[in-house]
C-alpha cells in the first residue's frame, strides 16, 4: 500500500531488513521498486482540522481532532468543539498537549474532561492529536481549509503589509500547498540531512540501473534538483497558471501592493495522516459468525 511495489519485492526486503519498515521502504527506493513511497494507505482516522487567526494575521494555530466516523465529523456539536480548541490553541501558552487538555473548557472542567463527557454522549472515540501555533516577529499569517476540514494550511509570510493586503495571494498560495504538498518552502529551509538521504538512495539507483560511475554524480546531481523543484513550495509550479513559479506569482502580488513579502513558514495538517489503518476483513468475519 505504500510503495506501490509487487508483494514479493516488499517481502524480500522485510527480510532484508528485519522487518523495518521504513529501511525496507529505502531499500525498495534505492531498488527503484517503489513506485513512491506513498502513506496515504495508512489513513484511516476521521475528524476535523481547524484553524484560527487574530485579527491582525499575525497570530495563526491549526488543531486537529480525530473522530472514528465521518458521520460525527459533520456533526454539530462536535464541528463547535473543534472551533472552540483551535480559538484556545491561539491563546495557549505552549504547545504541550498535556498543559493544553488540562486548560479550563467552559464550565465543563478541563478540556479533558469535555472531551470524555463528548464521547459519553457521542458513543464513539475522539482524540484531540495534535495543534501547532504561528507567532513569528514580523510575520503575517494567512490559511486555507479544504474539503469542509480534512486539510488545514497555514501559510507565512515575511512582509510589513497588512493580513487585508496579501489575503487573496496568501489563500491561493495555501491552496498550493493543500494540492501539492511540498515538504520545504525553498531549498534553504532543507534539512542537510535529507538531501544526503534522498542523495544516497538516488545514487543507489543509477548504480542499480547499470550507470557507469563516473557520470553517476552528475546524473545525481540533475536528479536531486529536480526533485528538489517537486518538494520545495516556491520552486513549484503555481497550480492555477503552469506558465510561473509559485515565487513568481508571489513576487507580481508583491509588486501590485507595493510592498516586499517573503514566503517563510508552512503548516500543513492532514486529517489522519500516519495513523495507522484498521484492517477489517468482512469475509472472514462473516464466516466466524456462520461457524459460531
């Protein structure tokens, strides 16, 4: 489900590896077995991501919180709840999930203790996962919410115009990064360590396809750069006109308000993304009933 790559493939370099997982997935990389190392197999969990904002933009937070149904995803006290967490993410303290679900909710204790009379009266499971906050000096925050709250982007900008200025070009580049979901802003933001990672296993691969030595840097070489257009949010291409970059379309906006903005921070949230998948097997579930 992840890789793409044929069940046999995945089960020698299992073995290979002792069963680690993500060596295994490297493996099937360097191979070039792997289709891409895709995750999105593993998302199961449902729920609602939420952001909120202060007037001014220049504070932003992003919560998700995991429901085990849609159907209580969409529903309306649950939708208020999620509201009222990422309102208090904005004001937290810190980021620390145990200080937060210990934060006064109303008049119903903690945030804790809301969240369990919720599931009391809901009859299912809920989790509040994760919340990030934005509050960069200098910094304007604007964002973007996809598919009624299955993905939540908050985008940064280094600029002295105001969050009313730069809402338009913000929003569509927090739709950019909703689509195509780049991993860096721009190549200066790249941990050192995954270009030497992403190096290796391309290295691996040319070696692999029978490339001479000698001209393998080299190939690396085009290859990471490439790549490194795919995963950066700038160096991409903008989705809504193929003709400029994302910079690019940052930098005409830049011009049409007269004031310099910088692109410097990205939050993306994906509702359940890396939790791990239920497996269910109905056929076999049905014929354990039938034998019972």
């Amino acid at each position: 489900e992840r890789t793409g790559a044929g069940m046999m493939d995945c089960k020698k370099v299992l073995v290979e590896t002792s069963g680690d997982m993500e060596k295994a997935i490297e493996l099937l990389r360097e191979k070039g077995l792997a289709k891409a190392a895709k995750k999105a197999g593993r998302i199961a969990s449902q729920g609602l991501v939420k952001l909120a904002f202060s007037a001014d933009g220049k504070k932003a937070a992003v919560i998700e919180v995991n429901s085990e149904t849609d159907f209580v995803a969409k529903n309306e006290e649950f939708i208020e709840f999620v509201d009222v967490l990422a309102g208090m993410a904005l004001d937290a303290a810190s980021e620390d999930m145990e200080s937060f679900m210990a934060l006064p909710y109303k008049d119903e204790g903690t945030v804790q203790d809301a969240l369990n009379s919720k599931i009391a009266k809901i009859g299912e499971n809920m989790n509040v996962r994760r919340f990030a906050k934005c509050q960069t000096p200098g910094v304007v925050y604007v964002g973007y919410t996809h598919g009624n709250g299955k993905i939540g982007v908050i985008v940064g900008f280094e600029t002295e115009a105001t969050a009313e200025e730069i809402n338009t070009m913000g929003r569509d580049v927090a739709m950019q990064i909703a689509s195509m979901n780049p991993k860096f802003v721009d190549e200066s933001s790249i941990d050192p360590e995954y270009i030497e990672s992403e190096k290796s296993i391309l290295v691996h691969q040319a070696l692999n396809e029978g490339k001479p030595a000698d001209i393998v840097e080299k190939m690396v070489a085009g290859r990471l750069k490439k790549e490194l257009k795919e995963i950066c949010l700038v160096e991409q291409k903008f989705v809504k006109d193929g003709e400029i970059s994302v910079q690019q379309y940052i930098e005409n906006s830049a011009r049409a308000i007269g004031k310099a903005v910088k692109a410097v921070e990205m939050v993306r949230y994906e509702v359940g993304e890396g939790i791990e998948k239920k497996e269910e097997n109905f056929a076999e579930e049905v014929a354990k009933q039938m034998n019972n």
